[in-house]
C-alpha cells in the first residue's frame, strides 16, 4: 500500500467527517495507525461509537481504494495529503483542516498571498465588472480577471473535479490548472450538492489572506463563508453597491459592523501586511460551477473588527435544541424547524465542523457529547 491509501480508506468511511478525522489523527498519528488500533483505544476518541469502530476495525476495502487512486492518477488529479509540505499552511492551521485535497494544476510559495473573491451568484454586470477590475485588477468572473492578466488563480470546488456544472464553464475549467489549480475535497464524481458548499466555503478562507465580499444578500453562502472567516482570524473587505439593490446589503452590512471598503486593490494590499510594496495578491474565488442560491459565494478573511453576528447563525441554533443522544433524521429536523432542507443541510454542517453534532449512517443526527 502507498502512504496515501490509509488517508484515502479513513475518509470513505462513513461517520469519519474532518472533525473526527482530525480526532483520530491526534490520537493515532497517522490513519495507519486508526485501523491497527484496538475497539477500546479507538472508542476512547470523542465521536467514536461502537458501530463506528466496528466499521473501522472490519474495513477490508483497499483494493477499491487502490482502484480510487489508479482512477485520480488517469484524470491527472493529484492527492495532497495534510502532512505534505506543499499542503498550504495557512489551511492547515484551521481548526479541524482537510485531512487530504484532490489537486488538478500546481500551489506555489506565493499561493499563500491568496485573497478570496465571494459574492452572490445572481452577480450584477456592476458586481461582475469589480471583479473582473480587482482580480486583474465573483467566482467565473474573478478566474477570468486573474487568467485575462496572466495572474493566478485558485477554484475551489463544491464537488468532483471531474464535474464540470454548468457545461459552458468547460473552457475556463480547461485554462486554470495551467495558471493556478482547481482543488476539492471531495472525491471524483461527487455531484455539486448543495450539502457540500458550506464545507467548501471553509477552504476559500482557510486557503487566504482575506476575503472580498462584492454582491451578496444578508443570508447566502457568502455569510458563511465570512463567518469562517472571522473563525479563522482573516481580514474581511466589502465592496459598496447601489444603495437600492438587495445584493448590496451584505457588503453594506458588513462596512457598518467594520469590514474594510474596498474600491481599488490598493484598498486590500493596505490591510495586508503579508502583501509586500508594490505586490499584486493572487486572487481565487469560489469555483467553475454554479451554485444553488443556498450555496453561494465563499471565502477566507480574518477581521476582528466584523461582528460574527453579521453572518452567523442565531447563537441558540435551533438545531441544537432540537438535537440530544436520540438520532433525529433530516426529515425530522426540517419538520421540527420549518427551514428548508438545503437550510437545515448547512446549519448542520456548520455544527458539525464546529464539534457540537455528529452525523450517523443513515443522515441522522445528534449531539457530539
């Protein structure tokens, strides 16, 4: 077996999310060591319950997982391991980080001068025009400003890199590993569900020295994105709009809780010490696919000075009152709060990269005592 193999085999387990991976990691040391540990060893891991090490102990499936990786090798995907040097250190200092990323191009020293551009996906030609100004000067249009003027460019994915959503993003899929990469951390053929893009979201701001909200409304993915931001300790900027459009409120809102405005790129490189005189910040964005409306935007930006009330959920999240030792299923926890599914799909997954829930086969769900 390769060194990559245990990595990959911890992460198709059901149950193992990127908190628990995390955990078993600080326990064991290498997912190696995970299945060579004893039931009592690894039910001593918060999160850990019997059906879970059970599964872990019986996993016989290397030879699917050897398959996995002839099948990346084809596509000309590359795996980057959490302990790999190349793997961006900024993103390996957030709280419970990727423990592995899918990689189609290259990440450079200077990547770590990464400055993320967010915004609504219902982008107006203004929002689409600033984006385009400040990357070569939101999401597509921010790749093609960093790719129009020769720069770099990073996209992150809310699916496989093997899909491309929608088709007529083909080409500018096909330019950027040339100047930059498309990353993912989830495995080929994972449709762009809208579950995976508050996952994703931690990525953009992990990956950056910042985040530059353009468009967006007061509730999108671009406010959680923001919020990881503001876990992550990132500078968050904010791009003004018309007074009169709903996408403006975001940005609007976020310069009245003290998000830095933006007008011209020098606005950022002032904020960002790690920018030296004179040099120009890579720019990334989300990513070539489009999002559902309750998965767009994201990225990094640590900013003491923006409230956390401006993008987080209520701090008592009703799903967290809802939620005990009994397993509760989607079905019963969007009946329970009369949010939408992709709604209580996101609020989950914030908690559950938070610590607070766990999530059991079955998409049931309860509180990670």
């Amino acid at each position: 077996m390769t060194d990559k193999l245990p990595w990959l085999a911890l992460k198709s387990i059901p149950g193992v999310g990127p908190v628990l991976f995390q955990r078993l990691l600080q326990r064991f040391g290498q997912p190696a060591a995970v299945f060579q540990a004893r039931q009592e060893e690894l039910l001593s891991v918060k999160g850990v319950n019997r059906d879970l090490a059970q599964d872990i102990l019986s996993f016989r499936a290397w030879d699917r997982v050897e398959a996995e990786l002839a099948t990346l090798a084809a596509a000309g995907v590359e795996v980057l391991l959490q302990t790999d040097p190349r793997f961006p250190a900024r993103l390996r200092q957030i709280p419970y980080p990727p423990p592995l990323l899918f990689l189609k191009g290259t990440i450079l020293p200077e990547d770590d001068l990464a400055v993320a551009l967010v915004g609504t996906r219902a982008a107006s030609y203004y929002g689409l025009k600033t984006c385009r100004r400040l990357a070569g000067g939101i999401d597509t249009a921010a790749h093609q400003g960093a790719l129009e003027n020769s720069g770099r460019t990073l996209a992150v994915l809310g699916c496989g890199l093997d899909v491309v959503y929608p088709p007529e993003n083909q080409k500018l899929y096909e330019q950027i590993p040339g100047q930059g990469a498309l990353i993912s951390e989830f495995p080929l053929g994972t449709p762009p569900e809208a579950k995976n893009f508050p996952i994703r979201n931690r990525i953009i701001s992990g990956l950056a020295l910042g985040v530059v909200v353009v468009e967006a409304g007061t509730r999108s993915g671009t406010a959680i994105t923001v919020r990881y931001a503001l876990d992550q300790g990132r500078e968050v900027f904010a791009v003004p709009g018309p007074i009169d459009s709903p996408t403006s409120l975001g940005p609007h809102r976020l310069i009245q809780d003290g998000a830095k405005l933006v007008q011209d790129v020098d606005d950022i490189i002032q904020e960002l010490p790690a920018l030296k005189k004179g040099q120009r910040p890579l720019f990334s964005a989300p990513s070539v696919v489009r999002e559902t409306q309750a998965a767009e935007g994201g990225g990094p930006a640590p900013a003491a000075t923006v409230a956390p009330s401006v993008s987080a959920p209520p701090p008592e999240d009703p799903l967290l009152a809802l939620l005990g030792s009994d397993p509760l299923s989607l079905d019963e926890l969007v009946r329970a709060t009369r949010l939408s599914a992709s709604a209580v799909l996101s609020r989950l997954t914030i908690l559950e990269l938070e610590g607070l829930i766990r999530e059991l086969p079955g998409k049931r769900y309860v509180l990670d005592n």
